[in-house]
C-alpha cells in the first residue's frame, strides 16, 4: 500500500478506498490480488481495511467504531452524523447488551435504510453536531436526549449520569437539546429521564441502586461521600445515610476480575476488607450489593427494603471518630476516551489520555 494511502487510513482505523487506491496509481487488478490473498479486507464496496490493522481493531473491542467509518465511508454523506447508540459509543456511554448491532446515523436531508445501517430524518442543528477523533458525531447531551426516548429507563438514566460525571454534557446543554425537541414523540421520557439523572453515579450499577432505592420507597442516600478517619480518606462510599451512619455500596463482579491500579483481585478483597474494618470499629455500618443480577432481581428486592429500613432504624453513633464529606459532583476516574484501549498502528483518535495536570472533577473535595 502507498504510504500516502496507509498514513491517513491510521487515523481511521486504518479504513482506506478504492478512490484513495486510484489516486495513488493502484490498479483494480492489483486490488483484487491483494483481496484473494487476504492482505485486505473490503468491509463495503470500495471500502477496505488490511488484515492487519482488522487484526488490532478485534483485539481492542473497536468493531463497532470501524463499522461505523466503514458506512460514513461509503455514504460520503457530508450532512449525516452517528447518533443514536452509535454515538453512545464513541462518546464511551454505557448502553444495553446487544445496542450496537446496526449504525445508526442522522441526516437533516433524508431518510435511509441500508445492510447494517439507519439513517433518520431529524433536524441537525450545528452546535448538536461535533466531531470526536475520526467520527462525525451528535454532541453527548444531543445524544442521550435522542436515546432516552426509546431506550428502558435506567439504561437512559445511566447514560446521562455518565455524560454528566465526564463532563461530556452539561444541565444547559441538556435543557436547550430538550426544549428544542418539545413536539417530537417520546421526549417526555427524555425529560424524565434528564431529571433523575444525578450525575454523581460513578457506574451503571449505580444509577440502577438509586432508582430501585427509590422504586422501594426508601429514602434517598446522599451519592458519592468521602468517609475519612485518622486523617486520611479511608473510603469514597457509593451511598451515604448520615443520621444511621449506614453505607450503601454497589459492586459488580468486574471490579474483583478486573481490579483498577495494576492490583490484583486479592489486593482488591484485601483493600477492602482493610478500609471496611477500619470504618466499622469507628461506628460506620455497610449494606453491600456485591451481584446486581441476584441482589437486585425483582425477587430479592422486598428484601432489600426489609434489610436497608432494619438499618436505618439504629442511629449511629452520636460522638464520631470519622468524617463523612458529601462531594459536591462525581469524579471520573477512567481515561477520557470513547473506548479503554490504544490502537497503534490505526488510531481513531478516541482513546486519547487526559492532558498531564488537568484536574479531574470533584478532585478538590478530595483534599
């Protein structure tokens, strides 16, 4: 491949076309013996990418971001942009299993359907419409508005906490996106769900607590709360209760597979157990969800209410050898990335590390 065909395919995941191929004086007889031999991979027609750079998007889970170039490619649309869930992806959102099996775009001029793509008719206005690395793309607080009215609640309620702890979208920006779309069906499910986004949720997990703590009639916690003792922060709990001195913590199983730091799934249990006992001999009670598939199920869930409203009846203890600091906003610990990994040799742009000295939110209430 000419190197003035390779070096700008990088920057999109190493997509490249016969339009490309014939500028540079690669014949079609040339490209079919590169396809036969399985160097290239043609996604669509005219569109390829080499086996290799393929190889490295499977390896870091960007199908879905090579698939969408793969038909913006192919349309040449100018006017289109991703949106929907596909969207909900470059912008690194958390959505249903399974919501990325079609690329869906949004044009102001038309509608289409084609293999492995929607296309939707709707307005596009220019500060709705961004572009993120390589991708053409609805700004996040377009997108979650869009989602939300259609996608079950939590899920849209999620994906607003995460566009909001990231600072991908703000109360403003949300609200315009809202008032703009008053008369389109669906939208009061986008304001509901805007309104009980808190944007502290650090995790799907988490927004899905809050909400069935809600549905359960119990009292609200207070989201995101430093626990400190001996003059060090101890803890950051995932729900608070002060009168009970209760902490309410949501865990799925991939923060023990998975642990963050470099630790592994013991140092993770270790650590744990360490903070938790310090906080205990200080008064502090925990009310830990480990598995939301069997915690959280519907079946389990009237004990649940029975478990956390046995809790808070008991006060907690009035003279405190702890203190418990509300954050005023969440912070977010990951990269500031569309997706978790780099991809070397045919980088989208998303992925790119956060600025060395930037501040991360919520940073300051830490100190």
């Amino acid at each position: 491949m000419p190197l003035t065909v390779a070096e700008p395919a990088r920057r999109r995941l190493g997509i490249f076309t016969t339009g490309d191929l014939a500028a540079r004086g690669v014949s079609e007889r040339e490209v079919r013996t590169a396809v036969r031999a399985g160097a290239w991979i043609r996604l669509r027609t005219g569109v390829f990418v080499s086996a290799a750079d393929l190889a490295e998007v499977e390896r870091t889970d960007r199908r879905p971001g090579l698939e969408a170039l793969a038909v913006t490619t192919s349309l040449g649309r100018d006017s289109a942009a991703l949106s929907g869930a596909t969207a909900a992806w470059v912008w690194g959102l958390p959505r249903p299993r399974g919501s990325q099996a079609t690329v869906h775009l949004t044009d102001p001029h038309r509608w289409r359907r084609g293999r492995g793509w929607l296309m939707t008719h709707a307005a596009l206005p220019d500060d709705e419409v961004t572009v993120r690395g390589a991708y053409r793309v609805t700004t996040a607080a377009r997108t979650v508005v869009d989602l939300a009215r259609s996608w079950p609640e939590v899920h849209a309620v999620a994906a607003v906490d995460a566009a909001l702890l990231r600072g991908l979208a703000s109360r403003g920006e949300l609200r315009r996106v809202l008032e703009r779309q008053a008369s389109v069906p669906g939208i009061p499910r986008s304001v509901r769900a805007v309104t009980l986004a808190d944007g502290r949720a650090e995790s799907w997990l988490e927004t899905w607590g809050r909400l069935t703590f809600a549905a359960l009639g119990l009292p609200p916690f207070v989201p995101q709360v430093e626990l400190w003792a001996d003059r060090r922060l101890v803890k950051v709990v995932d729900g608070w209760y002060p009168h009970a001195a209760l902490a309410i913590e949501f865990d799925g199983r991939i923060k023990y597979r998975r642990p963050r730091y470099g630790r592994t799934p013991e140092d993770e249990l270790w650590r744990e157990k360490r903070s938790e006992d310090l906080l205990r001999s200080c008064g502090v009670r925990f009310v830990r969800l480990a598995v939301a598939v069997d915690d959280m199920s519907p079946t389990r869930r009237d004990g649940l209410s029975r478990l956390v409203r046995r809790q808070l009846v008991i006060e907690g203890p009035r003279a405190r050898e702890f203190r418990a600091v509300p954050r005023p906003e969440g912070r977010w610990r990951g990269a500031d990335a569309g997706d978790d990994g780099w991809l070397p040799r045919a980088d989208d742009g998303v992925g790119t590390r956060r600025p060395p000295g930037r501040q991360q939110p919520g940073r300051r209430a830490a100190r």
